[in-house]
C-alpha cells in the first residue's frame, strides 16, 4: 500500500525517465560522432566566404521568385479545381479529381522532369527554366491548394450563400464576392503551410541545367559543394536560408490561426 | 422621420408593395411530404403571420416564395413575376422580395454599412455614393445609424437582425418574407426588432412573417394562418384566429404557445 503512486507522482517519474533516456542517447551520439572530419567537411565556416553576397543575389533571390510564381499559378489553377469538384456538372467533378489525385499522387520530381525534358522533347520546344518551374510547382501545388480550398469553400456556412442569393446576386456574384472570401481567411493558415512545401519543393529544379543567375538555394549550395572545398558546408548554409524563409511564415500562419480562432464565423 | 420614409418612396418608402398569390403547392424531401397543397394569397400592403408547431411546413412555404426551395407543384406569383415558371428570371424576381433569417446570416466579412450596399452596387448597379446613402437611410429607419461601421460579431444579435432587415431594405423590395426573425434572439433583444418591423408594417410593407411572437402576431398582423402537417388548418383575422380559434388542433396548439408552464403542470 504504502509503495503506491498517486496519478501526479507517476506522471513526475515517468517525465524524469523520458528525460534520463534523452540525455542518454544525446551523450552517446555525441561521443560517437567523428568531429575532427565533421568540422572539416560539415561545420567548416571558415571556407564559405566566396558564398557571399551571392547568395542572397542569386539563390535566395531566385528560390522566393521560383515559389512565388508556383504559388500565383497554384493558387489560380488551385481555385479552379476546387470550383469544378464543388459544381454541380459531373464531368468537372471527375476532371478535378483526377487531376488532384494525379499529381498528388505521383512525386513532384517526375512532374519537374516532365516538363523539364519531356515537354521540350515532345513539341520542339525550348523553354526558360523560370517557365519550367512556375509550371511544374505550380501544378502540383494546384492540386494540394484544391483540396485546401474545397474545404474551406465548404466551411462556409450556406445561409450566407442564400444571404446573398436571396438579395438578387447571381451565383457566380454570390461566389465571388461573399463566399470565396470568406473561404480564403478560414484557409489562409493552411494555405500559408502550402507555401512552406513550395518554398522546399522550388528545390527539385536542381535537376535541370541552370546556369549560375538561375541557381536556387539548394544548386547554390551543391555548387559551393564542389568549387570551395568546405565539404557539405554550402548545404547547410543553404538550408539555414530555407529556415530564414520558412519559420516566418510557419509564425505568420500560426497568428492567422489564432486569429480566426478568436473571430468566429 | 415618418414623413421622410413615405415621402423618399424610392429609396426607404414601400409604397410599390407587391402582393403573393399561391396555389396549390407542393413540396416534397424524398417520400416526405412538408408541404400538401397550400393556397394562400397576401394582398400588397397586407401583413400576413404564419403560425404553427415545428415540422409543419411554415418556413419551407416561405421559403418556396423566393425560390431557396425549388416547389414540386403548384404556382407562386410574386409581384408581376410567375415563380413556378421555369424561365423566370429568378435573381430579377429575388430583388423585388426581401428575405429575414432566423441566423440573420450578415455577412461577417463586411461591416454593417457594407452589408447594406454590397448588393445594391453589384446588382442594383447602384453608385458607391448613392448606396451609401440608402443604406445609412435604412440603418437610421432600424435605429442602428450610429454602428454603421461595426463588423456583426461586434453587434449583439438584436442589432445583427435589425441591420439584416436594413440590408434587405436597401433593395427597396415590395414584399419581405420573415424566417422566425426572433426566434434566436436572447429575450431583451427581441423587442427592438419586433418593433422595426411593426414600423415597416405601418408603412405599408407586404410582410409574410413566420414567426412564434403571437402578441405581435395579434397587434400586426392582418391575417394569420395556422399551420400544421403541411397544410393550412386555419386562417382568419388576427385576433379571431389568435383569441378565438375555431379549430381544435389550433386551440390546443395556442394553449400550448400562449401558457406553455401551465401545460407542464398538468402534464
């Protein structure tokens, strides 16, 4: 009896044995971990100065342009889906779904070569790899953002669609002006998390040829890889500048959330 | 302020007061029939209560009148314009016929002023300006003139109604249909919107009010017209059907609404 354990006490244990086994496993990764080649090929600070200024120039530059113009296409294409798979008409519904299905289903580095090779090679055409990027993100994020929207679109509540019917709009009116935009503030945290993947995903045009104006972070950082001899330093320099980008907006889309939480309806 | 409201016909009077004449209509949901065989007219200017137990059908009637439900049979005529007829021109008819929510359904996004022109500019294709006007007219007629850039879920749910009946007056309709228009208000707020739209019958508006207020129902109303199982049981003057009904299953419903702690008592 007397060797038994409130809730509270059990809860305090438990904590102290979570915590014992962290340390633990830390401690043991650390005296395991090779520093003397880490430093020279992972953490080797000394050698990135040529990297400056020009990645902010180019690659950080580049990568906020790239995920723009997938986002603004995205967005676009993102609504029309969404639209279709809410209509009325079956074969819209069934076109929107398959698109969405397809390209979320199939890996964004397929679609990237597609329309990287395969596109060029099936018409004879040639096209800036700006082009090829605003395309291939923004199609694939079409499909994820469709989703997005189709839920919020549905989260509004009908009677502001009868609200506006009633005073002699349209539907399409009623759409434009009451319901999407009520939809875009109850989507916009999601939304928000949509432009963090794209921001990651404008990466992958790292499988096409670039010259040195059109590299992004991540080209960036394999080219300092193979031209300044710090290892794999250039990598995480690179992927210190996806954070600068990606906490703000992950912050951002937390205050939106509190934000509609506060202001419900 | 009365003779500014009858004399301003165009933009806050209701002076080109519409009448509704139904016949015979019908509505069903699968096999569930709510509403069988309804006839009921409403002259212009006549102020028409719907009264009744939940599930008989009153708010679907109103609702079939603007078309937010589609009829099965029978005819509505609105106005100069045949409902039921399939190549009505429905958002022109809906212009003409203001519509009152039990959920006031504001438009959250936009503030009180903005709910009131939104429509009036876009389908009215009225000047920003000239909208602005009507509608601080209209919020001044529902004594909200003061909270005209408030946002709905700044307002209590008296003041949300009472700028929603503004927004529908904005449209100058001849007619407004009244869903249960108090029916989610908190109980002090209720009377502020009983008494714009006793102002509103005044003036003349042709009103159909769906509603469970039967003291107003008995002050305002011209006729009232009980309702159950999806037909018209009953309808007379208002203080005859209200006082003295001549139908059982209106006496027991009154006696239900009218001194509901009584019956538990003797239940």
């Amino acid at each position: 009896m007397a060797m038994t354990m409130t809730a509270r006490q059990r809860a305090r244990v438990s904590l102290y044995v979570q915590a014992g086994i962290f340390v633990v496993a830390m401690a043991a990764l650390i005296l395991a971990t090779d520093w003397k080649t880490i430093g020279n090929s992972v953490f080797n600070f000394g050698k990135i100065g040529p990297m400056f200024p020009d990645i902010f120039v180019a690659g950080l530059r580049n990568t906020l342009i790239y995920t723009f113009l997938g986002f603004i296409v995205g967005l676009s294409g993102g609504l029309l889906l969404a639209l279709m798979k809410l209509s009325s008409f079956p074969l819209y519904r069934w076109i929107a779904t398959g698109y969405i299905e397809f390209f979320r289903g199939i890996p964004a580095l397929l679609v990237f070569i597609a329309f990287g090779y395969g596109v060029p090679l099936a018409f004879g055409v040639s096209w800036d790899v700006t082009a090829v990027v605003m395309v291939s993100l923004g199609m694939v994020a079409a499909a994820y953002i469709a989703e997005t929207l189709r839920a919020g679109l549905q989260a509004v509540p009908r009677g502001q669609m009868e609200a506006a019917r009633s005073l002699g709009m349209p539907q399409w009116q009623a759409m434009v002006t009451i319901v999407i935009p009520q939809a875009f503030r109850i989507v916009l945290p999601p939304l928000t998390n949509e432009v963090i993947l794209l921001t990651k995903d404008s990466s992958l045009i790292y499988v096409l040829g670039l010259t040195a104006s059109q590299y992004e972070l991540t080209k960036f950082g394999r080219d300092g890889i193979s031209s300044l001899g710090a290892g794999l330093t250039p990598l995480l320099v690179a992927g210190a500048f996806y954070l600068v980008i990606t906490i703000p907006l992950s912050l951002l889309a937390r205050k939106f959330e509190s934000r509609s939480a506060r202001t419900k309806r | 302020m009365n003779d500014v409201v009858t004399n301003s016909r165009n933009h806050t009077g209701s002076l080109n007061a519409a009448g509704v004449s139904i016949q015979n209509l019908r509505k069903s949901y699968g096999a569930n029939e709510v509403l069988k065989g309804i006839s009921l007219d409403v002259a212009p200017g006549e102020v028409v209560c719907l009264i009744g137990p939940s599930g008989s059908g009153k708010s679907t009637l109103l609702r079939c009148v603007n078309l937010l439900e589609q009829p099965n049979e029978g005819t509505i005529h609105v106005g100069g314009f045949d409902a039921t007829d399939p190549d009505v021109d429905i958002d022109r008819m809906r212009r003409k016929v203001g519509m009152v929510f039990q959920q006031f359904n504001l438009f959250p996004h936009l503030n009180a002023l903005r709910n009131c022109t939104v429509a009036q500019t876009k389908v009215l294709k009225r000047s920003q300006s000239e909208a602005d006007k009507v509608a601080h007219a209209n919020l001044e007629r529902v004594g909200l003139g003061h909270l005209a850039d408030r946002y709905p879920d700044q307002l209590s749910g008296g003041q949300q109604q009472r700028v929603a009946i503004a927004r529908a007056l904005s449209m100058d309709p001849e007619l407004m249909l009244f869903d249960e228009p108090t029916s989610a208000l908190d109980p002090e707020t209720v009377g502020d919107v009983l008494s714009v739209m006793r102002n509103l019958a005044k003036e003349g508006m042709t009103m159909l009010v769906v509603t469970h207020e039967m003291g107003f129902a008995r002050e305002v109303a011209d006729r009232v017209v009980f309702m159950d199982g999806g037909v018209v049981v009953e309808e007379g003057g208002a203080e005859q059907v209200i006082s003295s009904p001549n139908q059982d299953r209106t006496k027991e419903f009154l006696k239900r609404v009218l001194d509901p702690t009584h019956i538990d008592i003797t239940e």
